[in-house]
C-alpha cells in the first residue's frame, strides 16, 4: 500500500495501516466466531475492563507471540477490535460503539456469559 | 446400532439415544462456536420460532443431508439443542432453559442480533 504522508513536520500516515471491516461489512456469525476461543475471549475481557486501547504487551497470554498475533487478527477482521500502531507499539481497542449499533445488547451478554462462567470454574 | 423396541407395554430406553454434555459441560466458547455459521444459526432462529421440537424435515436448507446433519450434530454437541429420536423421527429442540440458566440473555441476544441482520441484508 501506498503512504501518503503529509510534508514537513507533520505525522506521516502509517503505512502498516491494518485491514478492517467498515461497520457494515461486520456479521454476526464472524463476531461470534472470533468470540468463540478462550483466548480471545481472554483478550476481549481485557479490553472491555480497561476500555481503552492497550498495548498487545499488555495482555499477559499462555501462547506463542505468532499464536498471539492470529488471534487478534481475527478479532480485527471480524470487526471485534481495532488495531493500529503507534511507533513500534500495536494497539487494540474494542469497537464496542460499532457491535452496539449493529447488534444491541450482544456483546455485554458475550462478556456477561464468559465472565459467569470464569466464576463457576474458578479461573477469575 | 440396535434397535431397542418396546417389550410389553413398558418403555426400553433408546438406544439409539444421542449424546448431550450436561448443563454444567456447556461452555460458552462451544455455544459461541456451534452458532457461528449461517446454517446453525438459521436453525437455531427456526427453532426459537417454532418454541418447540421439530423433527429435521421441517428444515429447509440448502444444503446436503450429511452436511445438514454435520450442523445438528454441532449444536447438539456444544449444547444448543437437545435431539431425541421418536420412532424414525429425530426431533430437536432448543436447550433455552439451560441456557438462560447458565449464561443469561446470550441466546435472546444472539437471536436478536441474528434477525437484525437478515433484516438489514433482506434475508427475511
């Protein structure tokens, strides 16, 4: 892909722009199926406590850091997060405005579900 | 497989029955999963709408038999549905009770979310 950028001081536009779904490319069985892996459940909880953008270093996963990387990519290309990047930092937030629009209610009841369910095993 | 029959009057459990993981075994990353296709989803709303058991006939999909019961199986297994023979029938039915039980409002909102969509595309 091209870089744009913008001349003189300013802040080029980040070439390594990552792909994502526009809102309404967003479907429910690619949000369901990118919620439907512990780990990225894991990475999704975490995003909704922090509500805010975070840093792929802040998630403390049980995984290989290429394993890591896939599963947030397929959580960006369902349309579950957003991911840019800051210098060397790659960022992801949940796009929780997006998924209300679309499917009110669903992605609370999603955390809800899972977040019962770490409770009943013991895993919180 | 047997076929168990009746002996006099009483009732030979079937032997034929199916498996199901108890209502503890569900785990919201395997309903997540069985409802991330297209076709287990249209299943699913059919039965959401029906409010009862259907035998598989009452489907229509657009897909190959095995494929078809590839999906059943899916659900069945990761504890959407319960599926039970009645002589050459094999009906099913949602395990809502379990469900909302387990992990409140997930299913409602799945559906939702599910008719929202066909709606949007024109699927409805």
């Amino acid at each position: 892909m091209d870089s744009p950028g913008r001349k003189g001081a300013t802040v080029t536009p980040n070439a390594r722009a990552l792909a994502h779904p526009s809102r309404e490319d967003i479907r429910v069985e690619g949000v369901l199926h990118a919620l439907s892996d512990p780990i990225r459940l894991r990475i999704v909880r975490r995003l909704a406590g922090a509500g805010d953008e975070l840093a792929c270093s802040h998630f403390d996963l049980p995984v290989s850091k290429s394993t890591s990387t896939h599963h947030f990519r397929v959580l960006r290309e369902n349309g579950v997060i957003r991911q840019v990047y800051r210098g060397t930092a790659k960022l992801s937030v949940l796009r929780a405005e997006d998924l209300d629009e679309l499917f009110p209610g669903l992605l609370d009841s999603v955390l809800g579900a899972a977040g019962l369910q770490a409770k009943r095993l013991g895993e919180d």
